[in-house]
C-alpha cells in the first residue's frame, strides 16, 4: 500500500521490476536460456570450490583464492539471478522497499569484494614471478586466507553507507525500476528527494574500490611483464605469462562491464544498454570464469581427468596450428 508524505506525495514501499518487456513467448525463452546458465554457473564454481577443499595438491594460495572468487560469484549471480528468473516465468515483477535494498546493498558489497579479490590475486601473482624464493614465506595459505577474508570485509563495509543512504530516501510513483534488479541509477530516478549531493559521494565511493583496485592489478602486472620478459628462455616465459593469463582474462572481462557500468553519472546512463551489459556481467561473465581459470590449467584437475582432457587440448592446438597454415597459403 502506498503512503502518504506531508506534501500530499504518495510515497511507494514497494517497486516494480520492469526487467524485459517483450513478447511471452521470448520471455519464456529468455527464462530456459538463463536458467540453464544458472545451473552451469553453480555448477561449475561448487566443482571448483569442491576440488579446491578435496585435492591436497590444490591446497595453495592461489587456489585457496580461486575458491573464494568461486564463492563469491556464486553468492553474486544468486543475488539476481533468481529474482530475475522468477519475473519471467510468472510475470511477478514486485519487490518490496526491504527486499529492493538488501538485493543493492550484497549486490554491490559482493561486487566490491569481488574488485578487492581480483587485486589480491594478482598480488599473488606478482609476488610469485617476481619474487619466487621469497613467496613460500610471503604468501602462505594462512595468509592468503586472511587476504580473502579481508577482501570479503571490505567489500560488504564499503557497500554499507551507500546502502543506508538510499534506505533513508523516499520513493514516489510510478514506482517503475527499469532494469531487473535493483540497480542504484533505476532507485535513484524514482526518488522524490534531489540525490545530488548522495550521488556525488557514490561515484567517489564507486571510483575508489574500481579504479583503487583496478590500478593496483595493473600495477602489479607491469612488474610481472618485465620481470617475465628479463627470464632468457622462450619456455620460461610461455610458462609464466601462462599461469597470468586466466586471471587476466577475467580482470579484462570483469573491469570492461563494471567501468562501463559505473564509472559515469547517471544522467548519461541509456537504461536499455545497461540491461544488456548488466546480463552479461550477471549471467555470462560467471559461466565463463571457470572455464577460464580451470581449463587453462590442467594442474586443477585430478589425474583421471587429465588423460582426457590433454588430447583433447593437443587436438584443438593441432586444429588452430592447420586452420592458420591454411590461412596463409591461401592468402
């Protein structure tokens, strides 16, 4: 039931998640498409997060971080995910004022660990190339877990005061969100009060944890790249960009989508666009990090699995290597 300020406003306590307005028949087809993303998601990360706790060869800090970046991405894509899933099957697009906030406030806390995360393991990284005799004692697992748990920590303070913030504001009708979560520009448009000055210290906020993150990957890398182009053998470098070259993929992916996202004020966000990216961070980014870290090293798997996963890799290098020679005799 709406409510009733002292300027005669109705003021909403619950909200309407547009989401995707489209035909019924593409609504359904959108709720397979992404259900079944869903489950690949949750599976994947739990295989991970379950290889990671059973096989003692990958009791080490760079998988014990794996298995916390797993955690995190299956906490994140359950955030929205469902809630989403939910609308396009039963066409139920409500949410209420409490439900609205708490769905904001672990999306973007777990979206900051998640930044925080990212920086982490590329401090792994670095400390693993650049200083290998030093890293048994500088990273152990002990440590490595106490970074995460940090990681975690701050990302969810951090979401904490733009949180209380937008639960103090009031919200008039039409009480229309137009996304399929609630995202922090979609609650803002709907808000009675003048946002400014909030909005202001938001993006500060925002630009803090992405770009303070995101500098320090990049930072971090540049000292793996030219510690790595100083080793003399061709191999040892192939092998060292190897073990950095998942985690930079997903760095790539991830900043790509939330710089996009976030780093600009809402004046100049285009609703529509932002539903497309929001999907793909949300749904697709998810499936695909396992995929990435995992299959690109085969260290991750049992040695069961490795007989058929290593011809089947040989087989697709094999394929590209004739597909390329064919390229340039035809050309």
């Amino acid at each position: 039931m709406p409510k009733a300020d002292n300027g005669n406003r109705s003021i909403a306590s619950t909200f309407i998640i547009v989401g995707f307005e489209t035909l019924r028949e593409i609504e359904l087809l959108l709720f397979s498409l992404f259900t079944g993303m869903y489950i690949l998601t949750l599976a994947a990360h739990f295989l991970v997060i379950t290889l990671v706790a059973v096989d003692k060869r990958l009791h080490k800090p760079m998988y014990l971080l794996l298995a916390n970046f797993s955690m995190l991405e299956v906490l994140y894509t359950t955030v929205t995910v469902p809630k989403m899933l939910d609308a396009l099957l039963t066409r139920r697009k409500d949410i209420s004022s409490p439900s609205c906030l708490a769905q904001f406030y672990f999306l973007f806390g777990l979206g900051a660990a998640e930044n925080c995360l990212l920086a982490v393991m590329a401090y792994d990284r670095y400390i693993a190339i650049c200083m290998p005799l030093h890293y048994p004692t500088m990273m152990t697992s002990r440590t490595s877990i106490n970074l995460a748990v940090g990681a975690w920590i701050g990302g969810l303070i951090a979401a904490f005061p733009p949180a209380v913030w937008i639960a103090t504001l009031k919200f008039c009708f039409p009480n229309l969100i137009d996304h399929f979560f609630c995202d922090y520009a979609p609650l803002l448009k709907v808000s009675c009060e003048d946002t400014s000055a909030g909005e202001f210290v938001f993006m500060v906020m925002s630009w803090s944890v992405i770009l303070g993150c995101f500098f320090l990957i990049m930072v971090s890398y540049s000292f793996i790249i030219f510690a790595v182009l100083r080793i003399p053998s061709t191999v040892g470098q192939k092998k060292a960009f190897g073990t950095c070259a998942s985690h930079l993929a997903v760095v790539s992916i991830f900043y790509g989508t939330v710089i996009f996202m976030y780093i600009r004020p809402t004046s100049h966000i285009r609703f529509s666009l932002d539903k497309v990216v929001s999907v793909f961070y949300c749904v697709v980014t998810p499936l695909m990090n396992p995929i990435i870290y995992c299959f690109r090293n085969q260290e991750f798997f049992p040695p069961p699995f490795k007989k058929i996963i290593t011809p089947l890799f040989i087989h697709q290098r094999r394929c590209m290597r004739v597909c390329f020679l064919r390229e340039e005799l035809y050309f």
